[in-house]
C-alpha cells in the first residue's frame, strides 16, 4: 500500500509530457504483450489435427487431392448431391410466399 502511494505520487509530479509519455509506454506495452500472446495462440493453433482446427479450408494430404475440377456443362453441375440439397438450402416458404406477393402486386 505505501509503495503504491509512493508511485502516484511521482505520477502527480509529472508535467504533462511526462504523462503522455507514461500513458503511450503502457499502452505500447499492452499492444506488443498482446500481439505476442496472440501470435503465440495461433502458432499452437496451427499445429492442431484439421478436424480440431478454427480455420476454414481443404485438408489435403496429397497432391492429388490438390487438382479442382471447373464444371461448365449443366448436366454435371446439377448432379445428384446439388439436386438433392438445393431445395433445402435455397426454399424458405416465408420469403418465397414474400417474393411471390411482391411479384403479383
């Protein structure tokens, strides 16, 4: 407690510049310590199998899984995955009756 009076009181007899120098200091301070942490974070999140991993992407494990196939003809864009998953994806009953009166107004 008296070490602590002791500090306030240095502190109350800095000029101003000596206080925005104090207040930029800690706040410098603060940022790098929190940079630091942060990085250090996402290094040992990096390292986590890709099943436990925060980041969105492609787990690949060889160069083959690496090749992407464009498609442009209909008949293999529309395949059966796609048909089977878009009217639950896309259909919402309140928005289409919502469009639908727009559209007949």
């Amino acid at each position: 407690m008296k070490s602590s009076t002791i500090y306030y009181k240095h502190y109350l007899k800095l000029s101003l510049m000596g206080k925005i120098l104090f207040w930029t200091s800690i706040f410098l301070i603060t940022i790098v310590t929190t940079r630091y942490i942060w990085n250090k974070k996402k290094k040992q999140l990096q390292q986590l199998p890709y099943f436990l991993s925060t980041t969105e992407g492609f787990a690949t494990n060889s160069k083959k899984d690496v090749d992407f196939h464009v498609r442009t003809d209909p008949k293999d864009i529309y395949d059966d995955f796609y048909v089977e998953i878009y009217d639950s994806l896309v259909f919402n009953p309140i928005k289409n009756y919502y469009e639908v009166d727009k559209y007949l107004q």
